[in-house]
C-alpha cells in the first residue's frame, strides 16, 4: 500500500477530506502514469488544455493516427506535418503553434525526463515555462503524472477548485489563493490530496 502513510496523515490533518477518502477508497493515483519521452508527455498536456477529458482524448487519439509507424511520434515527426493536416485533427491554430514552439525545443536541446528527476519542482517549473504554450499547470500535470511528485497542488487546475467548492459546500469556486491556503493543511502530500478531488467530481449524488 504505496500511499498508506500519506492517506493516513490526510485523514488526520483533514477530516472532512478524510470522509471522502473513505467513500472514495483506495488512491489509485499510480494507474494514471503517462507514457513516452518528455516531448510527447507535455505535447498530450498542450492538447488537453481548456478541454473536457473527453474531447481532449479524441483530439489526441486522431493526432496519433498522423503517425501510424510510431507508438511516440517525435518532435521531427510534428515539425514536417503541415498546419493543414493538425488542424484536420481538429487541433486548434494556436496549440499547433505551440506543439511546434516545444518541439523545436525538443530538437534544440529540452531536459530529458531523466535530468528533470533531480531537480525540484520549481526548478522544472521554471526550465519547462520558457516554452510557448506551456505555463506552470501543465508542468504541474507532468510532475504529478509522471515523475510521480506527491506534493503538487495545482491551485489553477478547475476540477480542483470544482472538488474543493463541493467537498467544503462553498457558495463559488474558491480562487488560486483560497484553494492555496486549503491545501496547506495537506502538505507534503497535496498531489494525493488533487486526485481525490479529481475523483469526487465523478461520485454520484447520494
């Protein structure tokens, strides 16, 4: 039980988060790793933004199909296809702008996901940053979902806030500096903390 200590101090440390805990059950947060190098990791990330999951994993799956001879296309890969053919996909004029922005990063030297383990999470913040279309909540999606840090709260993030507006029985969605000071009470442990937040918006009423 990976989580075990974690999911006991946030019970401890936030009861009511605790009750969702328990309704929820096991985090199952290491399930949901992304696969692939750091070019294809964030250029997923790019195409997901302001979209429902949904949508977004459509968008993605027709973008794949560009590239039928490669599980990962590569940054090459996207810098010869023609806007046509990614707006085709239904990919929008400016994430295509910004897929290509990161991969010529890519191409001219981005961290790989190896030399990104032993920095901090403000430093990959930072160094990842610098590319066009990538701001700190897509870093932030990658921290959680592949280099497995456990203590990122994504104050942006919209389901986080929705899962914090529900959880608490708020009037509105609280905003990045309210959902900050929530989740002080969750530290080291707010990425576990995100996905049950994530989580409880797919719980039916009772």
């Amino acid at each position: 039980m990976m989580y075990a200590i974690a999911i006991d101090f946030l019970k401890d440390s936030d009861p009511i988060l605790g009750r969702l805990i328990d309704q929820i059950g096991a985090c199952q947060l290491n399930q949901y790793e992304l696969e692939g190098d750091l070019f294809f990791c964030l250029s997923r990330s790019i195409l997901h933004q302001q979209l429902s999951t949904k949508v977004a994993k459509v968008i993605h799956e027709r973008f794949l199909l560009l590239y039928p001879d490669t599980l990962f296309p590569s940054a090459q890969d996207v810098l010869d296809t023609p806007d046509e053919v990614l707006r085709g996909v239904g990919i929008s004029r400016p994430k295509i702008s910004y897929i290509k922005d990161l991969a010529r990063h890519a191409i001219e030297g981005l961290p790989t996901l190896e030399e990104l383990e032993v920095m901090d999470d403000e430093a990959i913040i930072k160094t990842l940053t610098r590319v066009k279309g990538i701001g700190r909540w897509t870093v932030q999606m990658l921290l959680i979902f592949r280099l497995k840090r456990w203590d990122v709260l994504p104050v942006d993030d919209l389901g986080v806030r929705a899962g914090i507006r529900k959880l608490y029985n708020l009037e509105a969605l609280p905003d990045c500096k309210t959902t900050e000071s929530l989740g002080q009470k969750w530290k080291p442990y707010c990425s576990i903390a995100s996905w049950y937040l994530w989580r409880s918006l797919e719980l039916k009423p009772v």
